[in-house]
C-alpha cells in the first residue's frame, strides 16, 4: 500500500460520521478512483499463468496473411479426400507438402483457389482459381515433405456460387469481354496471383522460443472447407532438426497450411499429424531454406529463384 493509500485510512480512523466526508474529500484527489473503491480482498490484476495479451494490430496482420492461402483441389473435383492447403512465397511461386503435389503431372491436375471463404456479413466470397506451370518451375523434396510450383499466369476463373452466370461458356464470354476492352499490360498485372492476394515472406533463421513464445497460428482449409485459422490453445511442444511439434489442431485437407508464432513469422509447413500423439507436427521453414539453397545456389538461374523468394 503506497504512501497516500496509508493517509487515507488513517484519516478514516480519525473521523466519523459528516467528518468521513470531510477527509474523503481532502484525499481523494491524491487517488486513483479504483483505489478508493476497491474493497480490502480485491488485488491488482494480473498475469494468469503465462500472458496471453496481444498487441491489437495482431488480427490485422493476421487478416493480411490469410490473403495468401489458398485450398488446392486435385483434378478440380472438391472433395475433402483430394483438397489440400498452399499458400503464395512469392508474386507466382506457391508452396505446399511433397504429398499434396508430388510429381509435374500432379501438378498439371491442381489448382489454387484463392478467398475461398466466408465474408464477414457472413456470405461466401467470390473466389478465384489459378492453374499450375510446372514447366517454368517446380521443385519437390521428400524427405522434408515440401513442393514449390509456380502459378500460371493466365486468366483466373472468377467463381460464386450465387454468380447468375451459371456455365463455364457464360463465364468465359464475360472474361473475354472484359481482356477486350482493358489495355494488355494491365491485363499481365491482374493476372499474376501476387498482386491481388499478396504473399508470405520467408526468413531465415527465426528463433523457435518455446519458452517466450510458445504459441503457433495456422490458416487452413479443413476437409476442403472455407478457410479457417485455428489461433486458440496452439502450442508448441518440441522441435527437432527439421520438425516442429504442436498441439494445434488440424484436419485432412490441412496439409500445406501456413504454422506461424504470435509475431505471424513463418516457422514451419504443416504436414501431418504425429502417429499414436495428441500432436501434429510440419516442416521447419530453416530446414526448407537450407534445402533450397543447397539446391539452388550454384546456377545463376538457380540463384535468380533465390533472390525471388528471398533468400
């Protein structure tokens, strides 16, 4: 109790009845209203167990991240069983698991589909699809369980269910009226996926502090649903050479999703649960930069790629 809390109660003491008032009146511009009002059992606030405070700008950033993920569906046919998570490292280089996209041809038969996802007035939300180009790059690994293929430029497929277009041909009249009528570099712009929905830096060597931070973030689409990110009782259990464990929760069709600490870093690829665990575990973002520059440095158009994801 500091000095002007002392005053006050041995003035309380002192005076009784219409003098109560008198004293009050002479200290209560030397305390805080919750001084005066808190009763004897009641504490200071604080910290339960391990601060979960925020700063508010955390939902921003996250609102801004989310932009880059997108669900893959393989052969275009949505099913939870062939639908899976990516998201964009670059303006048109996008990123999911070895077992999502393992091989070219794979990758000629998936799409990205990006704002797959309900709007905050609670409708669904035109989405946009952009096809593969393997054949200007594609690079998978195995072992770490990562594929990076590059996007398509071409006109996205603008998609909505409640759109009064209903078939393909009505859709590509509409599309090919609009490339008619807006000059062909802007039209380039638009194309490349990038420019409408951003994407994820990734750095190298962020700090993986169980201790400090130990709090994981992942934006998904579960069972090829509209995309949702798990941010509530995420944390992360262990870590190893190239894998990260945590208890954030997951389904089939997560796979490929973004893993983020609370500073919405990028810290590992989700790939699977962990067998016979109350964990999932994904693939540590250091361990697929080592890979890639071990793979890639060497040729000037390898390092070309490089510079384009940054690192």
């Amino acid at each position: 109790m500091n000095n002007n809390s002392n005053l006050l109660v041995e003035l309380l003491k002192l005076f009784e009845d219409h003098e109560v008032y008198q004293a009050y009146n002479e200290v209560r511009q030397l305390l805080p209203f919750s001084a005066l009002s808190r009763t004897t059992n009641e504490q200071h606030e604080k910290i339960i167990t391990q601060s979960n405070l925020l700063p508010a700008n955390f939902m921003e950033i996250g609102a801004k991240r989310q932009k880059s993920v997108a669900k893959v569906d393989i052969d275009h046919i949505a099913k939870s069983d062939e639908t899976a998570t990516g998201f964009l490292i670059s303006p048109n280089l996008f990123m999911t698991n070895h077992h999502v996209i393992d091989s070219v041809n794979t990758a000629h038969r998936a799409k990205a589909v990006f704002n797959y996802q309900v709007k905050v007035d609670g409708t669904n939300a035109v989405t946009y699809s952009f096809q593969m180009n393997p054949e200007d790059f594609f690079y998978t690994n195995r072992l770490l369980d990562f594929t990076i293929v590059r996007l398509s430029n071409k006109d996205s497929l603008l998609e909505n269910e409640n759109c009064k277009y209903k078939t393909t041909n009505e859709i590509e009249t509409i599309l090919k009226i609009i490339k008619e009528r807006i000059p062909s570099s802007f039209e380039s712009q638009l194309s490349i996926a990038g420019d409408s929905w951003g994407y994820i830096k990734i750095k190298q060597d962020i700090l993986i502090d169980i201790d400090n931070d130990p709090y994981v973030n992942i934006i998904q689409h579960p069972r090829g649903r509209r995309k949702e990110i798990a941010i509530q009782d995420n944390k992360i259990k262990k870590y190893d050479q190239n894998t990260l464990y945590y208890t954030t929760d997951t389904e089939a069709g997560s796979s490929g999703s973004p893993v983020f600490n609370n500073q919405w870093q990028l810290i590992a690829l989700h790939r699977a649960s962990a067998e016979n665990e109350q964990e999932n575990r994904g693939t540590l973002i250091n361990s697929i930069i080592s890979d890639l520059r071990r793979e890639f440095s060497s040729s000037q158009e390898g390092r070309k790629t490089l510079n384009e994801i940054g690192i």
